[in-house]
C-alpha cells in the first residue's frame, strides 16, 4: 500500500507496561543493555528503519523487573556500574 509499517520490538510491546528480563540473556548481550539504558534514560525509541526512511522517535515508558542470580547480576554491574 505504499506505507511504512513497523513491526514492534520486545521493547515496544512492553511500552507503557512491564518488561521482564532474565539478566544472563542481557551480561551476554552487552549491547542489548545498553540500549534498553538508553531508551530509559531518553524516554524514547527510535524505530530501526530501511536506509533512506526515517521515523520519528515513540515514548517509551516501561517498568524492567530483572531476573537476576549474583553471578549475571556482577556481570552486569561490570558491564554498567550505574545499574543499581
């Protein structure tokens, strides 16, 4: 139809709600963490798009509960000391 669609990510289908998170999955995926930090700290999402398109960012608002054992939870303060 000539218009763009977006499919929604893990962090758009939580916005506005709660998104839970297994802090292994994030230690692994260090860029994973930095980017859910960064849309908190912004309040926004900016939508990945084909090159040439752009979209503007959405509001972001979410609660993360993470799920985290000692071991995934130093890892991760490694990663972000500011986590806490």
């Amino acid at each position: 139809s000539g218009r763009l669609m977006l499919k929604p990510g893990a962090l758009m289908q939580a916005n506005g709600g709660y998104l839970v998170i297994e802090a292994w999955r994030l230690a692994a995926e260090p860029q994973g963490w930095a980017a859910l930090a960064r849309a908190l700290e912004l309040g926004y999402v900016a939508p990945l798009t084909p090159a040439g398109i752009e979209a503007e960012p959405i509001a972001f608002s979410a609660r993360i509960v993470l799920i985290a054992d000692e071991h995934a939870l130093t890892r991760l303060l490694s990663i972000d000391s500011g986590l806490r």
